[in-house]
C-alpha cells in the first residue's frame, strides 16, 4: 500500500516570499502520479500542480513548482511571491499510473495536509 | 457548466438513522470517489467506482454504502453502524480515457444532533 507523509502541519510565510512544502511517500510502483492539492477557507479542492512520475522534468505552473526526487521519493512544493490568497491547506497525493482496464480504477492517496498562512 | 454537484451542503443525523447524501457529474466521467475529512487527518478513502454496476471498497468502508446504477450518479448512505459520522464528505470524479486529475465536488458537512 502507498503512503504519503507531510510532516509539517503549520507554516506561515510573509507576503512576497518563498515558501516549501515537503512531501515524501512510499511505494513499489515506478509508473504513478503525485499532486499537490489546495483546500481554502471554502474547502473546495483545488489541483494546484502534477507531476509524472515518468517525467525528470519538475512541473511548475506560474508560482508553483516542485522539486520531485524520485529515487528519495520526495515531491515538495515551491511557492514564489506568496499572496494572501495562498492561505489555505495544502496536500499531496500519490496515484498509480494504470493502463487502461476496463473496470480498473486508480485511487489517489493523500497526506495529511501543511496548513499554510500567508501574512502581511 | 460541467461540475459535480453535491448536495446538501449541510446534513444532520439522529442517532439510528440512514441518511444518502447525493453526487452528481456532468462531465461524463467513468470513475467516483467518496472521501471523508476529519481535521487533522486529510482525506480518506471510503468507496470507489469505476464503471456503472460495479464499486469497490476504499480504506475506511465499514458503515457506509454505495451504489451505482447511473453513470452520473453515486450516492453515498451513511448508515447507522457508522458510529462517529460527523465529517466532512467529499467526493470527486475522473475520467478514465487518461490518467487525469480528480475533479472534486464542494462537499457536505454531516453532523450529528
């Protein structure tokens, strides 16, 4: 079975500075996917990045990037020039890569979530 | 606008008592989820579905129930063997044409009175 670990239940950044949040998960899969997920105030989720597993290219999408090492099994999160609306908690996930089978599902397994507070 | 509808947003149980709380998807997605969030301990998986008529059991099933008859459709019962249901519910679609992101719904708030 996966697992996921966060090991950083709270952090807290001042507006316009960089923050990283730390993942490492555990599995014997060599094709699968990670995600980092956002949850505001409103709790909706909200897919913040992916990441192939595949890929040695990290992801980025504007402010976020990751640093993904697959042989130490670490996918962290970097925010850059955080805003106040980056508050929120955020949470990584593991999926198994599967090929398609009929009436095969893939579950995503997520940590336990970094609460994030961006301050002035 | 394609989506996944959840409702209600807000639910009450009695002791002993059955209650459903509804997910619907428009996306044409093969694949739902049902997750519940307690504080503290992220998501958990509690059922999934990959095609219509057919579900398997997540980590934490016992005293919940599913069902599948719709591809649109899965709806969860909170039964009352679920002895601590008080939780926040989410659940979430995918498509299954690629390995794509999980689509979640904005979530029910179960309470018990």
């Amino acid at each position: 079975a996966q697992t996921v670990t966060q090991s950083q239940p709270e952090m807290s950044v001042q507006e316009a500075e960089t923050v990283t949040l730390s993942c490492t998960y555990d599995t014997s899969e060599s094709n699968y996917y990670l995600f980092w997920y956002k949850q505001p105030p409103s709790r909706q989720m909200i897919l913040v990045i992916r990441q192939e597993a595949y890929k040695q290219q990290n992801a980025t999408e504007n402010r976020f990037s990751v640093n993904f090492q697959k042989a130490a099994k670490s996918f962290s999160l970097k925010i850059s020039d955080s805003q106040l609306g980056d508050t929120a908690m955020y949470f990584c996930a593991f999926m198994k890569h599967l090929f398609l089978i009929a009436g095969t599902a893939s579950k995503l397994t997520f940590g336990t979530g970094t609460r994030l507070q961006v301050t002035l | 606008d394609g989506g996944i509808t959840q409702s209600p947003k807000y639910l009450f149980r009695k002791e002993g008592q059955n209650v459903t709380l509804s997910c619907e998807q428009n996306l044409n997605h093969d694949a739902m989820y049902w997750y519940r969030q307690d504080p503290g301990q992220g998501l958990r998986l509690i059922y999934y579905s990959q095609i219509v008529n057919d579900f398997q059991k997540g980590d934490i099933a016992e005293g919940y129930s599913v069902s599948r008859e719709k591809k649109e459709s899965f709806p969860l019962t909170v039964t009352s063997a679920q002895k601590n249901p008080t939780a926040f519910y989410l659940c979430a679609s995918r498509s299954s044409a690629t390995n794509e992101k999980l689509f979640f719904g904005s979530g029910t708030q179960l309470s018990v009175l």
